[in-house]
C-alpha cells in the first residue's frame, strides 16, 4: 500500500487496517477537525492518540488561582502535583518570573579561510537591523532581537533570536531565517551548510541554551510553613533539604546531568501534551535547577527553567482538546503561561522531594500505577 | 471546587467547565476505558487530549516492513520521516540492533564516616544474589542484572539495574529498589535518604545514563546509493555529509549538546505519544549520536541512542488507541520496539539532514505547517 | 618544626632536610632572585623544582617567525612541536587570531526573595559606569568591561569581565570586584556569600567559559599541501582527517568530554610553565576543538583555544627563567602571545595526529622516553 | 638556525642566544643531569625552568605527617594550603582512600559494517586474557585489568585499563595497547584508525574519567571542630557551608563546570609540578566534587577526585629537584601519593572556602601577591 495516496482520513485508516489486519477503531474516534489536522499538524493521518488529562489544583500564583491540565498515562502523577499545589496555595502561593528570551535559528555558514570569516563576522554584526527589516517581510508577529555569533575552524555559526510574541515561533523563525540567510549569501558569496546548525539548539539538551536562555527563562519561588509540611506534606524542611542537596545539587553532579532538579520532564511532558505545545521540546525543557533552604522550621524552594519552548497561538495550540485545555489554564499570554509552567514545575518538585523524604515514592506509586 | 472530590469524569469535567465558565466538550469525548484510565494512568481525570496520528513507512529493517504511528501535532514530521523510511527502504533497509541494559533505579544513602561508607560498600557489593531475591519477592516479572556504585563525601549512591522483560518497568524498579533499601537499611543502620538520587538518572538528559546506557541501547545504519540520493532525497554523499559534520558534530560540540544528532526528539516524541511510552523519558531519549561516511558517491548513515525507556507492556500502552498504534508497529518484545524506534530515528536524521542540505525545510515547514 | 618561622630560604630548606632526614641541594641550588620570588611568588620557600626547558620552531605565523620554549619532562612532546612547526612553516605559516574577551570574577549574592533580587538585577545592569570607576580607583591598569549575570533560587551571580591589558589580571580583578562587592552591599544591603562563585569559572573545565570565552579566544590555521603532509608528517590529508574525526570529534563526543582535540593540555602546560603563566589554568586552557577538511589532496587545519588565561607582565613572568623563556618567543602583547599559544596548539594537533594516522605515536614515544 | 642540529645544551642554548639577541644566562643555571634530561624529559634542550618551591604543612592523615611541596608562581597558595593543613592537623587529621584504577588507552576502530563490528566486539571482550598476555611482554610493570568497549557508527572504540604499579604509567600502556592493538588487526583484519581515541580519555575533562575514573581515585574528609574553625580559619561552619553550597554546588551547575570545587587545579598544579608528574594531566585532575555538611557547631569536608594520573617512579619523577620533592613527601607507593594529594586538595579547599566566607579573599592577594 502507498499510505500517501489515501486523501481521507477513513480511507488511508482502514487501508492500513487491511494491510495489517488490525483494529483501529479507537484511533478513529476522534473529534478534532480532520481537515485542519491532517493538513497543518499531521501528514498521513489517521486518526488521533488520546491521552488521558487530569487535573492537578488549584494553584496559587500571586493572587490568581490557576488549574492544571496535565494529559498523561503516569499513575500518581497528578495526584503528586495536586498535593505541590496544594502545599503551595496554602502557603501564600507561589511568586512567579518569567522572561520572554525568544526564539532561536542558528544556521552555519562555511569560509574559505580566516579573512572571509571576517569578513562575514563584520556583515553579521553591522546588519542587525536590515535583518529585522527582512524578518518582518516573512511575518508580521515577528522581530529580530538579538545575533550571536561564533566560529570554529571554517564555520561560523549565527544565532538569531526572535520576538514572535505569543506563539513558540520556531516555524516563523525558520522562514525569517531562511529569508536573511539568502541575503547573507546573496551579499557575500559565502554558502550557508544548514539553515540548522544546532547553534540553535533546537530540541537537544545544551548548555548553550541553558546560559543564553531559549523561548522562555522562569522562575517560581515559595516558603512553606513548618505547619504545612507537616499537615500537607508529612515532612520537615531539614528532612526534605537533606533530600534536595543529595539528589539534585551532589547526585547531579556526579551523574554529569544537565537537570538539577526532581521531575521537571514529567511535569512539563504533561502540560506540554494537554495544551497542544511541541513535545519534543521535553527534550530542552527537562534541564534547569531546583534549589533548597530551610529557614529555620520552614521551607524556601525555587525552581529554575531557562529553556521553556512555549506558546498560546499556534501549533498545536489551536486544535480542539488543546485549545479547551488552554482554556482552563486561562493564561493571557505565553509569558504568564510559562509562568504556570513554573509554578506547576515547583509543584511537582515539592511533592516528589516531600514522598522522597518520607519514604512513600513506592507507596504513592503501589496505589495510583497498580498496572505496572 | 474540590477537584479531588468527584468520583466521575463526567462530573468532574462539568464542575470545572462551571467554575471556570469553559467549554470542554471535545476533552469530555473519549473512548478510552474510563474506569481503568482514571484509576491506573491519571488522578483527578476530566477526558482526554486528543494528538493527530499520522502513519509513516513502510521502513523496511532486515526483511521485516514496519509502519510507524506517529502522534504529533507539528507539520511536516511524519512527511519528514516518511521521506527517509522511503529512502532507507529502497536502499534495501536499514540494520539495526537493541541491547537491553535494563531500568535503573539509583538510590543515595548517608553514612556517618569513611568507615562506614566502605562498610555500605563492602554489602552492597556482597549482596547481589540476595538483592535479586528481594527483588523477585516483589514481581515475577523482574530480575536484578547488575549494581552500581560510588561516593562522593557522606553519600553513597548506588545504581541497580532490573531486566523487566518487556515492560518499561520504572514502577517495578522502584518497588523492588525500595524493598532492597529497606533490608539494607535493616542490616547496617545506614539510612537512605532518597529511593531516587539523580543517580538512575531518571528523565534528565546525563552523562552517566550515556555511557552506562539505560533501558535499551539501540544503533541502526543504512548505505544509501547515489541514485536514491538523487531520486529520493534530493542531494549527493558529499553535501548531506557536510550538513552533518557542520551541524550534529561541530555545532553540537560549540554549544555543549549531548544530542549530536538532527531531530531524534521529535520522532521519539511522536512515536512514545502513539503507543504510550512515557512522553517525559524524550528528556533522555534525545541524546545520542547520528554519524555519515561518504563511500565513493554513497552515503553510509547511523544512529545511536543510548538511552531508550520503551515497553511493549505496562504503564500507557494498554490504553486503547495507545494498544491499537502498537499494533501498527507490530513488534514482538521491547527490544524489537527499540530497534523500530532506532530506524525511525535513522529514517528523521536522513530526511532532515537532506533537507538541510538542500535548503528546503523552510519550504517543507512552510508547505506543511502553514498556520504558524 | 614549624615551617612559616623561618625568614630565610636557606635556612627552611635546611630545617626541613634535617627534620626529614632528606638531602634538597638541587631545590636549593637556583638563581631566582630569591627576595622577591619569596615574597611574591610563594610562601614558606625552600628553594626551586627546574624543569628541563626545550626549545621548538621556527614556527611561522604571519610573516614573522617565532621559537617556542617548553618546560617539560614528557619526552616526545618537544620533538612532537618541532615537527608540527616544521609542516606548518614550510607551509607558508599559520594564520591567528587572538581576542582579548578580559579576566573576569564572579561573585554570588544572596537575597531575601525575588523582589530583592529584582532590585539586584536592576542596581547591577544599570551600575556599569560606576563600576568601572570603582575598579579603576584600584589599578591604573584595569577596567570593566562586561557585567553579565543570573539567577538560581536565592543566589544572584554576577560575571565582571575587565581589561588588564597584558597582565593575566587576575589578582587585579579580584581586588577590584571586591571593591564593587563592597560599594554594591552598602548600597543595597544585599551580602555577598562569595567573592568568587564558580560563575568566574576559575580555573575549572566549564561551558561558560567557553561559551563566553575567557581570557583570550584564540584560533589558528594552515593549509598543509600533499607534498608536506608526505615529506613532513609521512601522511595523507585523507588518513589524518580519518583520525580527526574518529579521535576529536566522535571519541570526544562519545566520553562527555569538553575538550575535541587531540593535546591541548601538553602544549600549554609546557608553555604555560616556561613562561610563567599559572599552570592552574591549564584545566581551562585545555578545552577546545580542532578542526580539519581535505582540500583535494591538501589538508585544512584548525584550532580554536576560547579560555587562554595568558600574559605577559604580571604573575610569574616576572621571574628570571619565566622572563627569559618570554624573550624567546618575543611576543609585545598578550594577545601575541596567545596567538604564539594557539600556533603551538596547531602544531600540536598536525603532529600528534599525524603519527597516529602513521601508528608512529608508540614508536615516537618509545625513542624519546625509553626510562618508561 | 636549525634547533635540532645541536647536541649539547650549551651550544643549542648559545645559538639560540646569537639568533634572537637575548640572554638565557638563568635557563642555563640548572644542576639537573643535563644527559638524562636531554634524552629522556625533554629534547631540544636549552636549560630548565626554575620554579619557586614552597613547603606547606605539617599534614596529618592518618597517623602520619606529610609535608607538601609546592612549585607556584603565584603568591597566596602555600600559605593557603598551609592554613588549610593547620586546621585538619589541629582536628585530629584527614581520613583518605585512594583506589589504583589504572592508566588506560583508548584506540579506536573502523568496521565495515555493523556485522564486523559485532565480530569485533565479541574477539575483544573474549581475548582478555590473550591481550594481558601481550601486555606482559611489553614491561614486567604493567597488567591488563579491565576492558570496556562501545561503539558509534563504524567506529568501535575500546578503553583499556592497566595496573602500572606505582608508575602514572602513560607510555607503558601505550607500548601495551599497540601490542594488543596490532594483534587484533592481525586476526581481525580490521584496521585501527588511532591508537588513541579520545576514549582514554588523555588530558581532556571528561565524563568519561568522572564516571570510570582514571589514574587513581581519592577521597579525602575531616571534621572540624567549631573552636577550631573559629582560631584556625576564622569563620563557623554555617557561614563556610553558605559558601561551598552557592559556589561549589549552584555556581558550578549553573556554569556546567565539570568540577564541583573551590580550587582543585591550584593544588594539583603546583604538587605535580614540584614532583615531576605531567601537569598536562591538571587538564584532568581538576575536575571532582567538594561537599560540606554541619554538624551541630563544627563542620565535615571531603573531596573526590575521580581522575588523578600520578605515580612515584618514571617520567619526570626521577629529575633531581623533583626526586627531592618526592622525598619531602614521603609515600610509599603511587596510592599513598595520591592521599597526600587529596588531602592537599582538602586543605586547599578549606583554606579558600573560609576565605570566601569571610571576604579575605583579596585581602590574602593583597598581602601575598602585591605585584600584580
């Protein structure tokens, strides 16, 4: 069968049925609008996945209370964030950061030699608002705000990072890149090798990203009281401290990881999928550091996140579960909802350094994964 | 509202579409067994996200052809893998090769002194067959295959990796941990601070899960002939090799990837969402290295992915659309899904990298992707 | 016997010998100018280690020649220079580049909460000029040029890079952040934990630093004709690109290593300590990538050094060996001198790669350091 | 002039004197064994290095007393390790452990396909004890002890390990892998593409290193009394752990330092270069993990140093001034050497550490180092 010839959904699903002699009925069952999918989100459709979404809250965030869409097939894991969001609304709730660094396209080019590196370090470097005016020629969401640059034997490698307001962007990016590109190239007569050089770095854990930031930088603090570790949280402050410190700082260390924290990935995976973002992303979004510090019988935590692929238009963003899903978050922006992303990730922190203190990780998962 | 409170779906879904004044009908349309989902795979479930599910393939791998089902909501990847599953399949298909090393669980314990540490090292590594005896108290299912450890001032971490057949088994891993922890913990007084001490390392892109490899490791490779080059990609040997070295090799160095490859974490994205892998594991399973040798006007390409949390049982894969993509694959054991997965990645690093080189992803994305 | 009580070398050093019945006349027998190595050099001295000193080059850079001194007791390293210099002079000389990035200090604060740590943020980015005036109050020979700086939870780092002109700096650096430290405290009442937070990152292996450079960037390049690559180094530009990719970039990238060359570390740790550098920045200086690519049938070859903490005034090149080893090479700058550094590093890299293309390194070895 | 053409020092020196008008009077002052030297440590010969030496100490461990000799240009270190002595001497002294982990060689091979790799793979985890067997007929000193292997692509690379007693050992296990290497070329007719692969991995940070270890492994702690903290270091536990927390943990994993400590490559520098080991090898022996702990008033410290290549015969070791610093020292055995090394590095750290904590830092570079 040429699974490309089929131009319904139905069609190329049952086709594939036949030819492997499979049931697909659930992956049939869907509401989404089939024609917007399959021609913007997924080539070769056939249907949809459907992943179970629950809901972790309320979460207090300055003075506004959020809810949590979390679309996962983890036992507990919800149930791990309502309990950090619980501890953290009765606290006072959570004090939020977020910065909007934008997004990134990192092309290399390749020289002759050292002067037409040169050459070409001085026409990046005096260009940046010519390359503006051709960023906002590919799109009118989109601006050009800042291009690094750096170079290795024959390559030079460019950054350009981006405004593309509330979307994640990295289509926008792309086609502004490309088109400034082309005029690099049509400028000086120096190829460019890829459009994508992981100079980006897009979708690969990197220490470029985590100290030059990548979409959204946050932060989410909190100081829980003695009172609600013990009531919430079956802990202390020194008991999960001493957890933090061996865990993530020392642990991390010594296992030469780029994510110094507890569980960001499973936090922002689920999120990530509820609200229509690129799930692939997990893959830069999972680093970041969580710190500790007790105050005398109370507890300070902060989460820190410097590579949040996120987005509220755009996407996946505007297919209908996503969309819905949005909808309950309620965030205005994509930098309020990285905020969230924050809160939740310190949420989750929380909680799973609170089980991990106490003994109860295999317990909590004995009772809500009982299947595995 | 008490998001805990509800003991339907239904109800709960309602609840919070009063209290936040939002529509979720489409998350409330699902076909997924509610009972199970709700009790096994997500707390506080109000419906389900549904990810568009597109197929890609026939990949031919041996003399087997696979489909793959890929849940994304990105334009132009399942167009992309496609491409390269074509290229790899005409070229007579792709080797590959998946070695089960197991799931880890990497608990850290506190001594009171050097003495004491050497003392916890002496048992640990003493007690093998005993801990696999434990181990196996918990689970038919588990084996205990090896031990781990190392210190660094009062900690001791300690690495057990379990043979979990076919099951991811993260959850088995960590009941067993915890039994063993608790008969070390019985016999010496030393106590574990943390079940999980960032030594497994689980959902973080690290070093130490690189070299020790963890799940399963997985290679795949192809050669290539000039003429599907040309025919089916578009490019030479020799332009798609200059893509890779430029970009997966010295870009990925320049900017401190681990990831010296393309674009494994968007078709292990997709493919985990499908079949119900736990989407957070993409944190670890996007590192790894793709490499390409000219031969004469062929290409040679590979890829190697150290990192692989997969099952073929247990946790989301037997939710119902989730049962119905593996079905597509058809894999037999975890192992066989691995090496599936490897030439899924092999088919997206060839197709991006031709891309690349021939200065059409922005087209692809702008052809396929249009609403961003 | 207690050591510091002594005033003079000669009588330490003879305290020592009687107390451990050890006999140092080759420790004492040196001509430093002992008043003023024992006072500004090294405390509680007792005399000299000497280190064999060779001599490499010419080595052709640009149009001027230059001689490398080496301090080392490694056989086979000399030699292993002098041939590299050989293939490159006789290739018409290397091409450099050296950009003087400045030393830098990194202090970390701690706050009270995200509010104060705002107002950190924004006293520290809008300070600059008066920073820069506090550091020039101590040192005419310093001043600020780049503030950079992040935040983890409570702590706020903060990266002060400053011009030294040709001193290494980094005693004046010290001295002149801790006078900002101070003005910053009494400003804000904000304490600093440390005057040096790991955020300098001084004198250990670290993605800032290369990411932002420290020191001195430098890199280097040669084209190396077949004719020289057969006479010279007894190889083909295919072979040794064989090596280079295997070895620096695949093998480097495989073991998690920052460093993708081949012997960075002995070239500068013989320089370095010829010249009276801190040899403590060899674990810095050794970062790094080489790069090569076959021209036909000649060889490109690259280095690119982002973390050369160097001088020429200052430190240990004032000291009599150390100043006449700085003679030799004769650089006016120490920005010449790091160029003189990275056309070292280059004929290293030729060499070392060189004989392992050839399976020569053993034999080399076994010739120059038989004692082994 | 032809650098090479000279056979004695004198003359090469003179030469080299008439060509570049300088005076080289002090490199000619050295009283090592110019014939050894010349042919052994360093060819190209001109004269030595002269490097302030200073003793630091006494330092109990154990039961036994060291002193340290330090070869530095850099005022402010012996006196800070000595302060550092003091205070673990006054506590009771440090407890340490050094593990031989051996001295490896990395060669890398290149197959045709995955098939011949995996016929690689089997010869070379079957033929231990074949390859010890060469081993041995290359030096009565060395023994194979371990064999790891992983591959990538076409390349398979393979870590040996060797015992070499007390020597670092570098050249033996080099002779011994090309031994071994061409034998399995011989049976295998695969060729090897570099007996060094940058998997050894040799004078590179590296994960590798951290995680496998290297040379030796060692650890060194000791508690300090709070009465002790006060007089000695001038500061208390807390405000000493304050520092070590932000800078060694946070600062160094917001940096992405390989080394998780305040000063490693100081004191290893300045050991190895007074003791005739390679100081290339600081490019290594700097990483490592520094912890803190309080305990009530008084404060526990420990380093970890994975990776330290060290021995007490061959190499520089026996030079005259460096054979001296040997017997200062003292040990018995490579092993014994590498605890005085680590506690070294714990007096250094504690010495820096408190510093900081009490904001003398530039105040001690003041006093010390006043000419820079």
């Amino acid at each position: 069968m040429n699974i490309r010839s089929y131009t319904s959904v139905a069609d190329r699903r049952k086709a594939l049925e036949k030819e492997l002699r499979v049931d697909l009925g659930h992956v049939g069952s869907f509401t989404l609008d089939e024609s917007v999918a399959s021609s913007r989100n997924c080539e070769n459709m056939i249907g949809a996945a459907q992943i179970p979404m629950g809901v972790a809250g309320p979460l207090l965030i300055g003075n506004k209370k959020y809810y949590l869409p979390l679309a996962t097939t983890e036992g507990a894991l919800v149930a791990s964030v309502s309990r950090g969001c619980k501890a953290i609304t009765e606290s006072g709730g959570a004090s939020v950061l977020a910065v909007r660094v934008g997004a990134t396209r990192g092309p290399v080019f390749k020289v002759k030699n050292m002067e037409e590196n040169s050459r070409l370090f001085e026409f990046v470097m005096s260009h940046k608002v010519k390359f503006n005016q051709i960023a906002k020629t590919t799109s009118g969401h989109i601006s050009l705000t800042n291009v690094e640059t750096n170079s290795v034997g024959l390559y030079r490698f460019v950054r350009f990072t981006f405004d593309t307001r509330d979307a994640m962007g990295l289509n926008m990016v792309t086609f502004a890149t490309q088109k400034i590109v082309t005029f690099i190239e049509s400028q000086l007569h120096i190829p460019c090798v890829s459009l994508a050089g992981n100079y980006d770095v897009d979708k690969k854990p990197s220490w470029l990203n985590i100290i030059y930031g990548r979409g959204t930088e946050a932060w989410a603090e909190v100081i829980i009281p003695a009172t609600i570790l013990q009531a919430v949280l079956k802990t202390t402050a020194q008991r999960l401290y001493d957890v933090w410190i061996a865990k993530c700082m020392i642990g991390s260390a010594l296992s030469g990881s780029m994510g110094f924290n507890a569980q960001y990935a499973n936090i922002i995976a689920a999120i990530f999928i509820a609200t229509g973002q690129d799930p692939a992303h997990v893959a830069e979004g999972s680093v970041g550091i969580t710190t500790a510090d007790v105050k005398g019988k109370d507890l300070y935590m902060s989460v820190y996140l410097p590579d949040l692929m996120v987005g509220t238009v755009g996407g996946g963003t505007g297919l209908a579960t996503q969309k819905e899903a949005l909808s309950i978050v309620g965030a205005k922006t994509s930098q309020e909802f990285a905020e969230v992303v924050a809160g939740a990730a310190l949420a989750g922190e929380i909680s799973l350094l609170a089980s991990l203190s106490e003994g109860t990780l295999a317990r909590a998962h004995e009772r809500y994964g009982r299947n595995r």
